[in-house]
C-alpha cells in the first residue's frame, strides 16, 4: 500500500504542471549520450510519449553525429570539425543525408510508435519547412555545405500536431543560393523552429549538468540564468567553450518569444519528466 501511496503522491504533484503544458508546445533537441545508451533511448522516448499523452505537443529535433561519423569512417572518409561544426563536402552532405533523414529519423518514429506514440517522421526539406543559405564563418571562411537557416515554414510541423503526431525532424534544409541542400547544426535548428511555432518551452538534452561556474565542480551548478547575466559570463569565462553555442540557441529563442529555455542533462534517466512534471526540476532554466 505504502508504494501505490507514493505513486499517488507523484501524480498528484505532477497534476498542475500537467495543466500548465497541455495543449502547450515543447520543441526537444535529442542528441548526445542519451541517444547512444541504450537505456537512456527508451526512457527518453517513453518521456516524450507520457507528454504527449497527457496533451502537451511534442516536437523533437534530432542530431545524430556518431552515427554519420560511424558511416563517414565505413565509407573511408574522416570526420572533420571546425568550430564544433562538421566540414561538410558534397560527400558527407550524402551520407549524412541518408543517416539523418534515414536510418536515425526512421529508428527514433519506430521506438516512439513501439512506446505507445504516433511520430511522424520529417526533414527539413518537407514542404520547405527549412531554408538556408550557406553559413560564412567570422573570418570570410566557409566550411562547406553547412547551412545558416534564413527562414522556418511551420506549417508542416502544426498539421503534423494537429493530427495528433509527434513530428520528428533531421535537420536537413532547402539551399536558396544555389546550393540544394545544406547540413544544419540540430541545436540551432531547434531554436529557430522553437520561435516559429512559439513554443512555450526549448529543451536541449546534452552530456553535462548544465551550465557551472565551474564546469569541474558540480556544486556551481547554476540552475536559473537570466538573460542580462548572460554577457557577463561569458566574459568572465564562466560560460565557454562547446556552451556558448547551446546558450546562443536559448538566449536566442527566449529573445524572440519562447517562454523558457533549458540545459538539461540526457545522461539522467526521466531528466524531461524530472523538470517537466516535479517540483524538483533539472537542468539550468534560461528566462527573460
């Protein structure tokens, strides 16, 4: 008796976050540690199944840069990165193609389906829903079929929701200058659909805690920031590195509309369920 009390409790706790999300759109990039582990995969997916069920509208955005490595290194190819983006040639842009819009897009729709959901599976190219043209670095210096998304056609995404999916899309975009297809970073591409569908929340799952004053010491976990702390942070180092892009993509998204963005840690089994429905929470809230 004592253990249904408990899970009693638990719903019960979670019932006004339940009300606060339903019919709310929550955008979720998946990647990192929690897309190779096994374990980590199935309670992810049953994460986002339980939110959909409970009538919040899921939408999850999809890396997959071990698996297109794995494929590069079969075909005799290396992986090349430039400020933590893939050098992209018209090679690479095939085989990532085949494995983002394929085999990860494709694998990511069935587990969803086998937990209980409806996924429907898209590309950035479906119905132009992302346009790019290609992304020049700081110094004039392209690296090559590597996208910056200049425009985020919904529409593909709310009929998908509105038919009672959770779309799942690789972030592959349409070209506009001349290139027809461009490779796009999945945390960037996240935020700008985020901002298109004025989601109430952006989360993007990585490898860490979250953001740290001092990212070998996790009691300086920072779980709120603000966007006027952000600048200081930065400068002062706090925030650096392979962080600052990710913090970019939320500051970004919480500037143009989006009511919240969260760092969370996809190495924690249930970490979306933790933030989402508990008065605990998980991860570092980024907030106007």
């Amino acid at each position: 008796m004592a253990k249904h009390l408990e899970r009693a409790e638990v719903l019960a706790e979670a019932l006004p976050y339940i009300r606060k999300y339903n019919g709310k759109t929550i955008v979720i990039k998946y990647g990192g540690h929690a897309m190779s582990s096994p374990a980590l995969f199935e309670a992810v997916m049953n994460d986002m199944v339980l939110l959909s069920l409970v009538g919040v509208h899921v939408v999850v955005v999809h890396g997959g840069g071990p698996e297109v490595s794995e494929a590069l290194k079969k075909a005799g190819k290396v992986a090349k990165f430039v400020d933590g983006l893939r050098y992209t040639d018209a090679e690479t842009l095939e085989i990532a193609q085949m494995v983002l819009c394929g085999k990860v897009n494709k694998n990511l729709v069935d587990t969803l389906g086998r937990s209980g959901g409806r996924a429907l599976g898209l590309c950035g190219m479906d119905g132009g829903m992302l346009k790019a043209k290609q992304y020049i670095r700081a110094d004039g210096s392209d690296i090559g079929l590597v996208g910056e998304i200049v425009e985020v056609d919904p529409r593909p995404v709310q009929d998908a929701l509105n038919c009672g999916y959770i779309p799942v899309i690789s972030t592959v975009a349409q070209g506009i200058d001349g290139n027809s297809v461009y490779n796009i970073n999945a945390d960037t591409a996240a935020s700008k659909i985020a901002i298109a569908l004025k989601a109430a929340k952006l989360v993007l799952l990585t490898d860490v805690k979250g953001l740290m004053r001092d990212p070998e010491d996790e009691s300086t976990f920072m779980p709120e920031v603000h966007l006027p702390q952000v600048p200081k942070l930065i400068k002062d180092g706090i925030i650096s590195g392979g962080m600052i892009p990710k913090l970019d993509c939320c500051v970004e998204a919480v500037r143009h509309g989006v009511l919240d963005a969260l760092i969370l840690d996809g190495r924690i089994p249930h970490s979306i369920l933790v933030e989402m429905l508990t008065d605990a929470g998980a991860g570092t809230l980024i907030l106007p």
